[in-house]
C-alpha cells in the first residue's frame, strides 16, 4: 500500500513517493498557479491584440475598456500534417466589458446559415464562445452572454 498525505489547501492528494504514479504525478500537486496554467492551456490577455495559439483557453481579464481581440482562420487540415482540424478553443471574459474578437469575413460557422466573423461579449463577466476548428472555419460549439455578426 503506498501511504497518501492529503493538502486540502490545493484541493489535491498526493501520492506517496514510493507510488508508481508519483512520477506522472509530481507537477499535479506540486504545481503552483503558474504551472497549472500552462498545464490547462490557459492564456491570459490583459490589453487587446492576437488570440495565440488557437488551441486551449483565453482569459480576457482587460479592464477600464472592452478588448479589441483578432483571431486568425484555422489551417484546414490534419494536426498531424501542420493543420488545426479538431483543435477547441475556450474564449472566456473575466471583466464586465463588450470585448470583440474578430477574425477573417465569413470565417465562422454558428448554425445560422450565415457565415459570421465578429463575435462581441455582453458587459458582463462569465461570457465565453468556445470554438471548434474544421476545414478552415471555426465552428461554434457553445456559447454563452454575446452574440456573432457578420
């Protein structure tokens, strides 16, 4: 039996050392919030400019005004042959701002029947689009407090 120590303060049980799991483990429970970021994908953005990379989730925490955010089309393709096909983005706003992301004209399809490009957050914080890649386009696979023009 390996012994476990639990550290309620992170939310995490950490296995013992002489576990086989503790070697895949380690960052897990040792990770600080830096760490957990970067293991989880997230990127935060505190002034507007380019999504990047296209894959994992955003954070707009920008504030005194909304975010101006540009996001290019995906690469129409496998991942395995230099592509974006199946990769997911979470676009999430923590600030009560109407920030934008924009990409290329025509490049989002969102079940309407009409290609869009402008994606605009209410002023509120907790809105978030995420978005599938597929073919050159973004698919919209949710969608919460904002909306898509064309």
């Amino acid at each position: 039996m390996y012994p476990t120590v639990s550290t309620a303060s992170r939310g995490f049980t950490q296995i013992g050392p002489n576990s086989p799991d503790a070697g895949d483990l380690a960052i897990a429970h040792n990770a600080d919030a830096a760490q957990l970021d970067q293991i989880h994908g997230v990127v935060k953005y505190s002034a507007s400019g380019a999504i990047n990379p296209i894959e994992g989730q955003a954070l707009i925490t920008k504030t005194g005004a909304f975010a101006a955010m540009t996001l290019r089309a995906p690469t129409a393709g496998a991942v395995s042959n230099g592509g974006d096909d199946g990769r997911i983005l979470s676009i999430v706003s923590s600030t009560a701002y109407a920030h934008t992301i924009t990409t290329p004209a025509g490049n989002v399809l969102d079940g309407s029947g009409t290609p869009k490009h402008v994606f605009t957050f209410t002023a509120n914080a907790g809105g978030s689009v995420t978005l599938q890649a597929q073919g050159g386009y973004w698919y919209v696979t949710a969608m919460i407090a904002g909306s898509f023009t064309s």
